[in-house]
C-alpha cells in the first residue's frame, strides 16, 4: 500500500504552523538588507561612541570610586553622591545659584532669540543681515564680555557708579562685583547678553525656510492676526528650530562657569556665584579629585536630561 494514501477512517493531523521569526531576527534581517547605509553611518557611529558615548558611560563609573589619578581607582559605592548632598554645603549653594541661573536666563534668552529672530524676519535682506550680524556678535567676541567689569567697577569711575552718582541715587559707589548681593545679578545681565547664538540663528533660518503657503492657507482657514499666526503656523513649522534652540540654550544656561568666573574670581566671595560646573573644574582640576568630579558631573546630566524631556513635552503643545 502506499503510504501517501490515507486509510479510510483515519485523521489525518494538520501540519503544525510555521514559527514567526522574533523582532531581533526581523532587526537582523532588515539590517542586511540595508547594510550599505549601516556602513555608510559606521564612522559617524564610531566617533559618537569613541568621543561623546565613552566618556560619559566612564564618567558614570567612575562617579562610584575614589580616583585621584595618580592610583587606581577604589570602589566607594553611593558614598560620593551622599557627601554632595549631606555634607558638601558648597555643592548645595552651587546647585541652588545653578537652577535660579537656569530658571531665570534660560526661558528668557529663548523667548528673547526667538522674538528678535521673529521681529528681525520682517526686515528687508540687507538690513536684516546688518542687524543679524550685530546681536550675533556678542557671542563670538571671545573674551569681549569683559567690558562689562569696566561698566560694573567699584570706584567712582565705573559708568554704573558714576551714573547713578551723578543723579544723586547713590553717594558712595557700589562694589558691585564683590557684594554677594549684585554679583549673580551682574552674571545673568552679562549671560543674557551673550545668548543670542546659536540659537538665534537657528530660529532665523527656520522662519526664512518656512512654507509661506501655509500663511496663505492659515488665512483662508480663519486666522486672523499675527499672533494667531505665530501660535497657529509659525511655531508648529519650526518644531525642529525650537527643539534645537531649546537643548542650546538648556546646555548654556546650565553650564555657565566661564563668565562667572571672568567677572567675579574663582571662588566668588561668600560662593555667591558659585555653579555646579565651577564645583566641578575645582574638584576636577584643581584637587584632582576625579571620582568626586564625576558624581557632580553625572548630576548635571541628569539634571540637563530632565530638563530637555520637559521641554521637548512643552514644544509638543505648541499651536494646540
């Protein structure tokens, strides 16, 4: 009898289904079929881990040692990150002085890019270049935010002082880069005026790449002023500008040393303008005190990587 030939009678069982391949299987098989533009990407891929990734997976690591560089490090555990917010008062000031840094001069120097860059869009192409070249000057200046020292300088012939000495405000001049009440004041004045950068930039190209159909549309539709246009048009068409600006302008709020440090000494008197970076260049720097370094720099990446999350939430309400 052949044995293809079912006997009368018999059931004859189903051929079991066929097994689904997993997603990895799936991602495998996708990765072969586009393996030219995987190699293509490979040496950008290579250089992110090599020069951004690595560093701050070590950092993470080694923020749980004591590493002073001349020997190797030793596991401490969560005993870094428990000295910085039990014991080190400094560190405390530094993150109070940090977060009011960033709370204040962050929202203000985007909104401030943002209306200048809008304001300056409605100007012709001449000006509009003159113009965009004068308050991006600033922040490519180097070291030009001295000047301010010489406005803010405590004799007589500061212009600050002089000013309000000659119409009677004040009778003796102010020393206004030492008095812990006006330094992170003078601080935020001079940051806010070095943050038209790249940023600014960003929102001009986006508002000269817009679609200007979508105005027109946007009219027939019902809108009615220019405010309705920027919260309805404008600002939906520039999500990727704004999202840009916004990690610039968190990264530079948050990492403010540098000015800081120029117009009131390292450290400032009484650390009233002390930052988290300042903490962390004099931990790392200076003491050499690596493993330490790190912890305070793994909390301000922390506290950047929140910040752009909430951000990036906020941006996705724009022209709701």
């Amino acid at each position: 009898m052949n044995a293809s030939i079912p006997e009368p009678g018999r059931v004859v069982p189903s051929p079991a289904p066929k097994r689904q391949p997993g997603k990895y299987a799936e991602l495998w098989k996708t990765m072969k079929q586009q393996k030219q533009g995987y190699v293509l990407l490979a040496p950008y891929f290579i250089l992110f881990f090599i020069f951004t990734a690595f560093p701050v997976v070590m950092a993470f690591a080694l923020s749980f040692t004591y590493y002073n560089v001349l020997e190797s490090p030793k596991w401490v555990g969560w005993e870094n990150y428990a000295t910085l917010f039990l014991k080190d008062e400094i560190f405390l000031v530094a993150l109070k002085n940090t977060l009011l840094f960033a709370l204040i001069t962050g929202p203000l120097s985007y909104i401030a890019c943002f209306m200048l860059a809008w304001l300056i869009n409605e100007l012709s192409p001449k000006i509009r270049a003159v113009v965009t070249l004068l308050f991006y000057a600033p922040s490519i200046s180097g070291n030009v935010y001295l000047i301010w020292q010489v406005a803010f300088s405590g004799d007589s012939f500061g212009y600050v002082n002089a000013f309000l000495m000659k119409w009677g405000f004040i009778l003796e001049p102010i020393q206004w880069l030492q008095d812990p009440k006006y330094m992170l004041i003078i601080i935020m004045i001079v940051q806010l005026w070095l943050s038209l950068g790249t940023a600014f930039l960003a929102f001009i190209a986006g508002l000269q790449s817009m679609d200007r159909t979508l105005i027109e549309a946007g009219a027939i539709d019902g809108v009615k002023n220019r405010w309705q246009e920027l919260w309805y048009i404008t600002l939906p068409s520039m999500r990727p500008q704004l999202l840009f600006g916004a990690v610039m302008q968190i990264s530079s709020s948050f990492a403010v040393a540098e000015v800081a440090t120029s117009m009131v000494g390292f450290p400032s008197p009484q650390y009233a303008a002390h930052t988290i970076v300042t903490h962390l260049n004099d931990y790392g720097t200076i003491r050499f005190e690596m493993g330490y370094a790190c912890a305070i720099a793994t909390i301000l990446f922390v506290i950047m990587l929140g910040s752009n999350m909430i951000i990036q939430r906020l941006l996705r309400k724009v022209g709701e």
